[in-house]
C-alpha cells in the first residue's frame, strides 16, 4: 500500500479516537443534565448550593455541606501533599545517587498500583486511631478520629506518585545546558535548581498538580471509609465531613422511590464534573501563560 495513503488512514483513525473522546464527555455530561433537571425544576440552584438540610424524606437537598467538605478535604490533601512531593522530586532528580533512585522510583510506582481500598483500610485502622489518640491527648478533646484530616492525610499518599513522578520526569528532562550555564556564571547547585530547573520545569509541575486534584476531588472508597460521612460543615480538619463523591456512593441504590432523590445525587455528580471540567480548563490557561513566559 502506498505511504502516502497510510499516512492519510493513520492520521483519521487518529482524529476519529480523539474525537470519540470529546463526544464522550459531551455525552456523559448530557446524561447527567439530563437526569439533574427534575431536581433543578423543583428548587433553584442557589437554593440547593448554598442550604445545608439534608433530609430526602422530607424533600430538603441541601448539598452545601457535601461541597465545602469535598473542596476541604481536597484542598487540605494538595496542602499536604505537595510540598513533600516536590522536594521529593528535586531530590530524586537533581540529587539523589543512582542507587537510591533506583530503589525510591519503583516503590513509588509500587505506591500508584495499589487498589483504593487497601488505602482506606490502612486509613481506618492506622490513621484514624492516630488522630483520635493524639488530639485527645494533646487537645483535651474527644473525636471518633474520622475526620478531614484522615482523609486527607489518606488522599495525599494515594496522589503523591502521581505528584512525584510527573516532577521528578519533567525536572529531569530540563536541558543539561541550563544547569550548566547556570552554574558556569557562579550560582550554587541550589541556586541552580530553585532559579533555573524549576522556573523550567514549571508548567510539568503545575500539569501533575492538577492531575493530582482531579484523582483527589474524585477519589471515592478510601475517602468514605475514613472522613466520617456525617452531613454537616465541617468547622475544622478533626470535624467529620461528606464528600460528594462518598455520597453518591453510599446513597445511590438506596430510597430511590423517594421523589427527586435519585436526581438529586445525579445532580451532586454534575458538581463534580463541571468543577473537574473548570479546573482543567483554568489550568490549561494558566500553563500556556506559564509555558509563554519559561526560557
């Protein structure tokens, strides 16, 4: 067969798969509006937002609590989880002897295999007894133990291959002339990989960050077994909460005969894809300004 028209069938089998993928997520978020526009029609969508009374039997959907425990949970896991993770990954990259790398890079990816679950398990019987003893003993207070800090304490170890992988990647693939460069004009080894690598390197950086945001914003069994899953807002870290994602999990399936109900959990897994969607989309703006302003 001609090369010519090889190329032509590889380059719209190419197009055809890239584009299966963007009508996919039209039609899943066109299903999920779908099924969210009873509950939508009955109440406003600030009403729903911004109420906290959760009661399906009595009619009250108010998601406020599931949607500041979720960005809470998160936001304290990408808290926890990043700055361990970069300087994990400026190590390994720039510092790190082989043997060591060697050994760290495996057990990190050992780290990405493992099934959510075994995470919660861990969580359960390790960091929410943590929590419990500690906060008692040092606070003079008396919690279960599961909490927003469990959750995220167990969402930023299940992010953090994803974090220290993509940097560790993107540091090392920084061109060897930069450093050396930097380092022939005097600068130290450190001024060279805070000022040139990772001011480099940054776009790779902030790309894994946002991965790590969508795995955690998402993640739904190890999340349920540790936070608490109680609907209320959360006041602190060492309070219960419920995210969306655990929610949708423990209730779907269940009462579903009661009016409005199973359109009202749809509707929680909407939030969830439009503030996927939005993030990602931020952060592609953000990356194109940062890739235009890098060497």
């Amino acid at each position: 067969m001609d090369r010519g028209i090889v190329d032509v069938l590889a380059g719209r089998v190419m197009w055809a798969v890239s584009a299966f993928s963007l009508v996919l997520v039209f039609i899943i978020a066109s299903v999920l509006v779908l099924k969210s526009m009873p509950i939508l029609s009955s109440r406003s969508l600030v009403e729903l937002l911004i109420t906290s009374a959760w009661n399906p039997p009595r009619g009250e959907f108010g998601f406020y609590p599931f949607v500041a425990g979720t960005f809470l949970v998160t936001g304290l896991t990408l808290l926890l989880a990043c700055p361990v993770c970069l300087l994990t990954a400026v190590y390994l990259a720039e510092y790190a002897p082989r043997g060591i790398r060697g050994i760290v890079k495996p057990a990190v990816d050992l780290l990405a295999g493992i099934p959510s679950v075994i995470f919660g398990l861990w969580g359960v019987l390790f960091i929410v007894p943590l929590i419990k003893g500690y906060a008692a003993r040092l606070l003079g207070i008396n919690i279960t133990g599961y909490s927003v800090l469990a959750g995220a304490i167990v969402l930023a170890i299940m992010v953090s291959p994803i974090l220290i992988s993509i940097s560790e990647e993107v540091i090392r693939a920084v061109p060897l002339q930069l450093r050396e460069a930097s380092v022939a004009l005097g600068a130290t080894s450190w001024q060279t990989t805070k000022h040139v690598v990772l001011r480099k390197a940054l776009p790779g950086i902030f790309a894994a960050v946002v991965l790590a945001f969508g795995r955690a914003f998402g993640e739904t069994m190890a999340v349920l077994m540790v936070v608490g899953n109680v609907p209320q807002v959360p006041t602190s870290v060492l309070d219960p909460a419920y995210p969306i994602p655990a929610l949708i999990a423990n209730e779907y399936g269940e009462m579903l005969s009661i009016p409005f109900y199973d359109s009202a959990l749809l509707f929680g897994a909407l939030i969830l894809l439009i503030v996927v969607s939005v993030f990602n989309i931020m952060a592609r703006i953000v990356l194109v300004k940062l890739e235009g302003r890098s060497f």
